[in-house]
C-alpha cells in the first residue's frame, strides 16, 4: 500500500470513529434538528438512489449517499451551509453522517462551507495547491483584486497530489487531478460505482467558462481537463458540470470542442502579430454571443490570450 493510500486509510478511519454509527441515528430526530429552510436557494436532482446533485447559487454539489455515511462534492458559500446539511439530512436519512467534503478547487463558491462541514464532522480533502493557495494572498489581475488568504478553518486537511481514491457505500470515488486547468489545483471526481464524473469548474456548461490564469489556469489545461475526463467516460457516463446542467459524453464533447475553436480563433490572431485590444475589437467569437455571462467575449478572449504567453497591463 502506498504513503498516500496509507494516509487517506487512517483519515477516513478518523472520519468513520468522529462519527456515531449509522444505525444509531434516528431520522426523525435529524429531521427535527435541520429544519426546512424559508428562503430556499438550492434544488435537488438525482441521479441514482445514492447520487444526487445540488444545484443553486455558486458551484454545483456532488451529495454520495449510503449506509457508510455521506460524501460531498464541493460545498458553496457559507450562506448556504445550513441548507447543504438539510438537504443531506433529507437524502441521506439516518445515515447522514458526513464523512468527507472534496473541494475540486480552492474559490470560495465551492469552499465557502468548509468550517461548518467540519464542524459537522466532515474531513476537507483537496489537491495540495488547494491548501497551499488558501493560506496564501496574490493578486488576480483578471478582476484587479487580491484573493485573500483564508483562514486556516477553510483548509483541506487531507491532501494529494496525482490523485486519490476513497472507498465507501459499495463504490469507489476518484479525485483526479487536472493541472493547470481552471487553477492549478483542480481536480474531477470520477464515481467508479454510478459512472459519473464531477468535473469542478473546469466545465461550464453552456457559457464561457472562467479561466483563472493567476490562480495557475490555463485554456490548454482547460482542455486537457476535457480530454482526460472524455477518456474515461462512456456514452452512459453522467458528467456534473461546475456550472450549468447535468450533461453526457456527448456535451462534454462539444464544450471541449468549442474551447478549442475558442483557443484556436485567438492563438491564430496573437501569431499573426495582433494585440490583444485589436482581437478584441474584431470579435471573433461574435457568433458564440449566447455563452456571455458571468465571463463575457472580452474576458475569455483576455484569459485565452494569458493562456498563450500574452501579457496584460
């Protein structure tokens, strides 16, 4: 067995003993405890009985649920915690105890609930620039602000570097990591047991997405992120998006296309000698309109062309 297999065995043994045993939960005390909130924010949509999906403000969640406890892909801002447990609670019944929260990239809209997931006995397991860029401020030219540096609640407390493999509720979760894609500590999560395969933000469904070149990004790891995810799917394989909705291999497919038309279209333009206000003024993504949004035609063009080499005042 190796270090980190060795590690990540005594982490979830950790996990499992923080936790009262499964059948020692009575479900109608949990419902008691987590009341339906007022204000709802956040929908639910299965995928199997023991597979579901979060949807709502900030990145979408993966919620693995079984007789083991449950397991959480991402977990929003910290506004809407109490809601995430909630809805666990529903899912999972007497066998909501949390287990682990795998962020799939350190931005607040998918970590911002880390203190209370372990304050509700879940253990924070990322890629370690993960942790490494959380305890660390720098600038984000993209937005002309600094990404503060975290407090240490926010961490991940188990880390990786290639890719780790838990083991619970009779399937097999596999965080992968993908370099220097959305930032440089992304990593997708592959349900060996559901086929399905939680993509982080390094897939936006149907929009720009947002590459974050200071944060270590870049477009060709975009893509690259797109192709490592396509080589282990198949026509059956639900892909989870960061953003936008569930999608196949086939959607997958297209939006792996359709960065690289946007690679391409701004790469053949920067060697042609062109500035980057000049790509910009000749919109050549002018036919993509419909995919602005939280990144629009500018940005993406901008983030294409750091991905490249260019420089930006």
């Amino acid at each position: 067995m190796t270090k980190t297999a060795l590690f990540l065995s005594a982490a979830f043994l950790i996990a499992c003993s923080a936790q009262a045993p499964a059948g020692a939960h009575d479900q109608s005390s949990h419902t008691a405890e987590r009341e339906a909130p007022s204000d709802p924010k956040l929908t639910v949509e299965t995928i199997t009985d023991n597979l579901h999906v979060l949807f709502g403000p900030g990145g979408n969640i993966g919620v693995s649920s079984g007789p083991d406890g449950v397991v959480l892909i991402d977990d929003k801002f910290s506004r809407n915690a109490e809601e995430i447990l909630y809805h666990v609670s529903e899912i999972a019944g007497e066998n909501d105890a949390l287990l682990f929260v795998i962020n799939t990239h350190l931005h607040g809209d998918h970590t911002g609930s880390n203190p209370e997931m372990k304050e509700a006995g879940a253990l924070v397991m990322a890629h370690d620039n993960v942790r490494a860029r959380m305890g660390t401020s720098y600038m984000n030219k993209a937005f002309g602000r600094m990404n503060e540096a975290k407090d240490e609640t926010f961490w991940p407390v188990v880390t990786f570097t290639d890719q780790a493999s838990l083991h619970f509720n009779g399937m097999t979760a596999r965080a992968v990591h993908t370099p220097s894609a959305h930032t440089d500590g992304d990593s997708i999560v592959v349900f060996e047991g559901p086929n399905a395969i939680h993509m982080g933000d390094t897939l936006f469904l149907g929009m720009f997405p947002f590459v974050d070149v200071d944060s270590g990004g870049s477009m060709q790891g975009m893509i690259a992120a797109h192709d490592a995810a396509l080589a282990l799917a198949d026509d059956s394989t639900v892909i989870i998006p960061g953003h936008g909705p569930i999608t196949d291999k086939a959607g997958l497919q297209d939006a792996r296309d359709t960065l690289q038309t946007i690679h391409d279209r701004v790469r053949v333009r920067k060697e042609a000698g062109n500035s980057l206000q000049a790509i910009i003024d000749e919109g050549p993504l002018a036919d993509m309109a419909e995919m602005a949004g939280f990144i629009d035609q500018d940005g993406i063009i901008t983030a294409t062309w750091r991905s490249l080499g260019g420089a930006i005042d």
